[in-house]
C-alpha cells in the first residue's frame, strides 16, 4: 500500500519509513504537510499518515483539507499533544485514529493493518 506520512521530526520520520517499509508498503515522506498536500495528487496514497504541530500547515489544517476534497482514505494522526480538546478536534476533522508519541511500533503496526482492512472493505 502506499503511505503518504508528515512529520518533522526526522528521527520519528526515519523509524516510522522503516517499519513501514520493513513491512512492504510504498513511502512517501514529507517534512511538513504542505509538502505532503502538493505530493498527494502525484502519489494518490492509501493512508495518511500526519503529525499535528508543523511548520508552514499543521496536521489538522491537513486533515481539513483532504476532507473537504472528498478524499475518504485513512487519516492516521501522531502527535506528543495527547489533551482531549486536540485528540477531539483531530477526530472531528475527520482522522480515523490517534497515537500519541512515543508509540510502541507493534501497536503502530496494528493500527495501520486495520485502518487499511477497513479501507478495503469500503
């Protein structure tokens, strides 16, 4: 499957392209989600997966952007903001999941797995 990820962390950005590569998906990995957003039409991915706090866009902006496009993919957000007002409004924007970092990679793992299952089943 093809992972479009925004992070700007690089040492969280090269762990998740690992494990996600490791599991044989296609990568493509944006430092900001303005970057992520003018790849999408190139790229055309299965799932997103964003942080929310980065320069120039932020992951919620993101998260509005392609829902009000009518992109119905997975939306996976990362973040270290675990307060319930962001976890919501994440949610309410249209993500379909949330981990707050650090994340156990086998969790992280599943997570992707069933978001994707239910992606297909669609």
């Amino acid at each position: 499957m093809k992972i479009l990820i925004a992070e700007d962390d690089e040492v969280m950005l090269t762990l998740i392209k690992h494990q996600l590569t490791k599991e044989g998906h296609i990568i493509n990995a944006n430092s900001d989600a303005r970057k992520a957003l003018q790849s999408m039409e190139t790229f055309k991915p299965d799932m997103i997966i964003t942080d929310i706090v980065m320069p120039f866009t932020s992951g919620l902006e993101l998260i509005g952007i392609v829902r009000s496009s009518g992109i119905k993919i997975p939306i996976l957000v990362l973040s270290a903001m675990d307060e319930e007002a962001t976890v919501l409004e994440a949610l309410s924007l249209g993500a379909d999941d949330f981990i707050t970092k650090p994340f156990n990679t086998s969790e992280f793992s599943m997570r992707i797995k069933r978001l994707l299952r239910q992606k297909e089943k669609k």
